[in-house]
C-alpha cells in the first residue's frame, strides 16, 4: 500500500507543475511563491489543530534554516517550471538525492582523503553518472534562451538537498511533520510577500486566478500522501518510487504543452534517475531516510 501512497504523492506533484506553468503566464515566481505558502499555511492550520499538534517549538532556528533553504529551492523550482519543459524542471529538482550523495562524498574525502575514494567508489561513479545525465538534458537547453532557468532548475535541487538534510534534523529532535511544513509555509508566506514588495504585483487576471488555488492544496495533498507513504514502512522503495513524478511531468509535458524532448534529454532524464535511485541505495546503508521532503 505504501508504494501506491507515493505514486498518488507523485502524481499531485506533478500536477501541481501543471499549475505552476499555467499560474505563471499571469504571475511571478513570488507571488506564486506567497500564494502557495499561504494556502498551505490555511491548511496546515486546520490540520495540526485537528490532530492536536501544537505549533510552539524548541528549535526556532532549525526551522528558520530548513524554510530559507527550503523557500529558495521552491521558488528556484517555480521559477525553473515557467522556462523549462515541465519534465525537465520536475529532473533537475529531483537532483537532490545526487547532490546528497556528493555531499556524503565530499565529507568522507575531507576526513578520510584518498581512503575515503576508494571505499567510496561506487558513489563517486553515481555522482558522475547523474552529472553526465545533466549534460545530456541540457545539452540542447543550454542553446538557446533557457540557459538561466536551466541553472537556476540545478539550485532548486542542491537547495533542495539541503532542506531534505534539514528535515532529517528536525526529525531526530522530535518535531512532529505538521510542524515543520507550517514553518516551512509561513516561510514561504514571508519570502514570496518580501519579493512582492520589491518587484511589485500582477495585474489581477480574473478567472485564471483560480490555479493558485490547487497548487497550495496539490501541495498539501501530496505531503500527506508522501508521509502516510513513509509511515507505512519499506522506505527504500517508497524513496525510489518519487521518480514516477518525472514520468507523469513528461506525460503532461507531452500531451498538454507539447513538449518536444530530443532523444538526448530523455537518455539524460533516465540516467538521473537511475543515478537518483543508486545513490539513495548506496546512502541508505549508511544514513535513514527520513519523510517529507517537501514541495
């Protein structure tokens, strides 16, 4: 049952792309941002007060970390969905399990030197097979004028990255996942707001204004989903069965965009996500996985 939890929790993810790309023609990335913070703020209000979950914390400072991290890599991923074919944003955000692994490595290579390679082997080869999946996506990207959402789509997933590391910390001091999404919403609130301020505002688009709506819900749904996923158990398996989310932004990329991927980008997608589940193999023997990693 856990792994049909993360197909549906990849499946509103993906949908919630869907979302952000329509949003976008009338949005900025900050509005978005804000917006999608807040629903969730609404949400995970009513939620943590119906299971009894008190919001008071004490750890304020893990959790400033995780949502500055965690905001950056969500509105780097926003911003990357409005430039990029929704297949390649939703790649490079799931990056982060490679750039996890090259954090392990760099580490282990500090404290260990060469030692460190040679035990490490298997993971220095995942690392360079994810970054060579990388170059064959945006090899025709990087051509034309999508050079920057392409950069920017590779922070999302080191932010990303780091947030997940943040959320492992908040889950070793105790703190329950309602908890930690809030602050991460309200993050999200204060930093989309504080680019709103600097930049100034859309024009209100009438009707189109409703797909902000599903895209705080898609995300709170699919953080559910996610975490009843982990909850189950076989963590493993339910961390590997994420990458289904490229498979359902390639299919709406395709039938609902358009999207033309040459066969170059989709050996790149493949090679990430077989690096991706590699190096969460090769980390799982030595670090836990923890749940919710958010979107």
């Amino acid at each position: 049952m856990q792994a049909a939890w993360m197909l549906l929790a990849s499946l509103l993810f993906a949908s919630m792309g869907v979302c952000i790309k329509f949003a976008s023609v009338h949005f900025n990335t900050f509005e978005i941002t804000c917006y999608r913070g807040l629903v969730g703020v609404v949400f995970l209000l009513a939620m943590t007060r119906a299971q009894g979950v008190s919001l008071a914390t004490r750890v304020p400072g893990m959790h400033v970390w995780r949502s500055v991290v965690g905001t950056i890599s969500l509105t780097a991923w926003f911003y990357a969905i409005a430039l990029l074919p929704l297949a390649t944003a939703m790649t490079l955000n799931y990056m982060s399990s490679v750039w996890i692994a090259t954090f392990l490595l760099g580490g282990a290579l500090l404290f260990q030197g060469s030692t460190a390679m040679r035990v490490q082997s298997p993971l220095f080869l995942t690392i360079l097979a994810g970054f060579g999946g990388v170059v064959l996506l945006l090899r025709p990207t990087f051509a034309g004028e999508q050079a920057l959402g392409s950069l920017i789509g590779l922070m999302s997933g080191l932010f990303a990255a780091l947030a997940y590391l943040q959320v492992a910390a908040l889950s070793r001091a105790g703190e329950p996942e309602g908890r930690t999404v809030f602050y991460f919403s309200l993050g999200a609130v204060v930093a989309g707001g504080a680019g709103m301020a600097l930049l100034g505002t859309s024009p209100w688009p009438g009707a189109a204004a409703w797909w902000l709506l599903p895209i705080g819900v898609l995300a709170a749904l699919g953080q559910l989903c996610m975490t009843r996923a982990y909850a189950s158990g076989a963590t493993l398996l339910v961390a590997n069965l994420q990458y289904a989310g490229i498979v359902f932004a390639g299919l709406y990329g395709v039938f609902i965009f358009g999207d033309l991927l040459p066969l170059t980008g989709w050996l790149g997608m493949g090679l990430i996500v077989v690096s991706g589940i590699a190096a969460t193999i090769l980390r799982s023997r030595a670090v836990p996985r923890a749940p919710a990693e958010d979107h």
